[in-house]
C-alpha cells in the first residue's frame, strides 16, 4: 500500500443472489493495507466472489462458496426498526504507534432491508430498500476510504477495516442511508511514542 502500487478496491458479488452486489470498498495508501471484514445477507447462497484492482497489477479475483438457510434476502422489516437508528461508534485499539497498522470498528445502529419477498419461489420487489449505503473515512480532511453498500448488508452494520496511523490528527466516519440521512462519529487519533 504504497503511493504508486496499492489496492484500489475490492468489490464482492454473490452472482446467483436476488440482490448479487455486496459491496465496493476503496482504499488509499492511508489504509496500510487492503482488506474488509462485513456481514451481507444472502437468499440461496452460492460462489461469493471478490474482485480487486492493484494499481500495477491490474485486477485479481478471488472466489468461495457459501452456503445460507434459504430466504435470507426476503425477510421482511419490523417497521418500528427505522424509529431506532443512529449511534454511530468507532472503537480503535488502545495503544496506537506510528507506522502501525490498526483494526477500526465501526458500527451503526441501523435497520437494513431488501424490499424483496420471497413469493412462489420468485424474490419480489414489496418495498423500495432501506439500508447504510455509504460509510466515508476520513483522517482530518483526507479521505483514508469510501464503502459503497447494497441492501444486502446486514442490519446494525459492523464494519472493519485497516487503518495505518500516522501522526495524531481525528479520525471521522461518515454514514450515509439509501434515503440520504447521515451520521458522523469521530475519535482522535493519539499515538505513542
């Protein structure tokens, strides 16, 4: 993850699902290190797959398959759900060094559906999706990542990611909704010496 050779993003798909984008998660140097680790739901399961681009090696693509108890993506919402959102949390290691590469957490109160029914064995569009469809990562002004979601991602959204920690400075994290309402939290970054 240097400034001329990293990975630009990582992009999971499950190709056989009603809902088959996962998610595109990009990355800059400030991250270290290019991996993502986030819960998705899944309606029949089958062959994830992960498709990444390198800036000097082009694109690679990694595949593995799962398997879900059926219905998965079809799971209708309680409606009081959306009356309980917020809460948006970071939680950082306690000692952080300079140089070292770090495991954020962030989570996000928040509902999350397809708007599909599982309707003789047809997924159907009920409702129109409600879910976190953006997570933005800043360091100060810089922007460290971008997470692009789909309604696949489960509710109350534990994200992690790496983070490479250079001097101090506040690391902010941006939640944005398929109905564009946001949430920020924010934690300064202090290393040790």
């Amino acid at each position: 993850m240097d400034p001329d050779h990293f990975i630009r993003w990582l992009e999971v798909t499950l190709d056989t699902d009603p809902v088959p984008n996962k998610g595109k998660f990009h990355f800059t140097p400030a991250n270290g290190r290019a991996w993502v680790a986030f819960q998705f739901r899944s309606g029949i399961g089958g062959v994830v797959k992960v498709v990444g681009e390198c800036t000097r090696h082009g694109r690679f693509v990694g595949a593995r398959e799962v398997r879900v108890t059926e219905g998965g993506c079809a799971t209708m919402p309680d409606r009081t759900v959306r009356e309980r959102i917020g809460n948006p949390q970071i939680r950082l290691p306690r000692a952080l060094r300079p140089g070292e590469v770090v495991e954020v957490r962030t989570r996000l109160d928040h509902a999350s559906y397809t708007g599909l029914a599982l309707k003789g064995g047809t997924h159907v569009r009920e409702m129109p999706g409600f879910y976190v469809k953006q997570m933005l990562v800043y360091v100060d002004t810089r922007k460290v990542s971008e997470f692009e979601m789909t309604s696949a991602v489960s509710p109350n959204p534990l994200i992690r990611f790496p983070l490479k920690v250079s001097g101090g400075g506040t690391l902010r994290v941006v939640f944005v909704n398929s109905e564009g309402q946001r949430w920020e939290a924010a934690q300064p970054l202090r290393p040790s010496a």
